[in-house]
C-alpha cells in the first residue's frame, strides 16, 4: 500500500513511474530486519523531498522482473535512478541526510 509520499512499485507501473526526473528506489521484503529500520529512513525522505523527487518501494518477494533486471543481491538496496536510468546505488541501512543529500546533487542539471 503507498503511503502519502511513496509509491509501490511494480514490475507493471516501474517504468512509467521511474521514467523522468529523479526516483529513489527502495528493493526491500516484508521479512527483512534491516529493511524494517531502513523505513523511517525512507518515510523522512519521501516527506522532506516531497515535490521533488519520487520515492518508491519494490517488494522483492513479489516483483520479481525488476529486481532481476536491477541484480539486487541484498536487501535493503536503494537505487537513485534519473529519467529511468541508474545514477546511484547504496545496499544496507542509510540514513535520511545521506540519503537527502544525494538526491540533491541528482536534481542538479
């Protein structure tokens, strides 16, 4: 289910969504511990960047066309992707301001 200010992503809706301006992208499972602690991260970028970039997360477990094409090998990874291409990767727990920080300089022409 979104939330106010992240999309749910799937192997449907992941090109459209992801095709212009600046997408985080959060591969992520249910399951998954880290994940879990990687949310309120995720949910304070999504409200901090609201307007200015997307934030969408991609459950692993259920998508799994999208995950493939990214090679995702360990959750959580979060993909910077600007107009449908990747930019930036991170795997493991990041922080907002990290987090924040990056995507800034991606919305730079």
């Amino acid at each position: 289910m979104d939330t106010v200010n992240e999309l749910t992503l799937t192997d449907a809706n992941f090109e459209t969504a992801t095709s212009k301006g600046v997408v985080l992208v959060n591969f992520w499972a249910p399951w998954c511990g880290p994940c879990l602690r990687q949310a309120p991260f995720i949910e304070k970028v999504a409200a901090t960047m609201s307007g200015l970039v997307k934030v969408g997360k991609c459950d692993i477990d259920k998508e799994l066309g999208t995950p493939a094409r990214f090679d995702i090998k360990g959750i959580p990874t979060l993909v910077i992707l600007k107009n449908g291409k990747e930019v930036e990767r991170f795997t493991g727990v990041q922080r907002d301001d990290l987090l924040i920080a990056t995507l800034k300089k991606h919305l730079e022409p």
